[in-house]
C-alpha cells in the first residue's frame, strides 16, 4: 500500500509524516486489498486537521478528524478509518457457509 502524506499549507515535518505513516498503515492489517492512501494535514487557526482517502479494491474510503494538536488528529483519524476499513470488509465478506 503506498501512503502519501501532504500538507496544505503548512510544511509537514519528518516526524509528523512519520507518524502518520504508521498510524494509517496500520488498517493494513485488516484490509489486504487497499492500494493508495492519501493523507492531507492543514491547520486553520487553532483547529488542527487531517483527512484521508483510501482506494481499496471495490471501495473508496474517506474520513477526517480535528484535533487539539495534529497528532491528536491524526489519531482520530486512524480510529475512524480502522472502524470504516473493518465495517467494508464485513460487507464484502460471505457469510453464508
């Protein structure tokens, strides 16, 4: 899976692209068939944000999240995409036996 990490306006940092690299490569685990992931993290005053969209095979996947610092948002944002990622492949799955 290849996870790009962008900043508008606002340059993002080593650690902080780091971060959210591990944070948003962690819905891998649960979901083999995703192939690009866009993150964008921008700040507007005191409200810090990030977003996501996650191509996966069938799907599109989107969420974002606000935060009180950005790695609170990038958090959020991880949390919501793991619900999003294990509830389409609930869908996705065969349950009749």
């Amino acid at each position: 899976m290849q996870i790009i990490v962008s900043g508008q306006q606002m340059e993002v940092t080593e650690p902080l692209k780091k971060y959210a690299t591990e944070k948003v490569g962690r819905i891998q685990k649960h979901f083999d068939h995703m192939t690009t992931t866009n993150v964008v993290l921008h700040v507007e005053k005191n409200r810090h944000m990030a977003e996501a969209t996650v191509h996966a095979k069938g799907a599109t996947l989107h969420a974002d999240a606000q935060g009180v610092d950005m790695y609170a948002a990038i958090d959020e944002l991880a949390d919501k995409l793991d619900r999003q990622v294990l509830k389409h492949k609930e869908k996705i799955t065969d349950h009749r036996v």
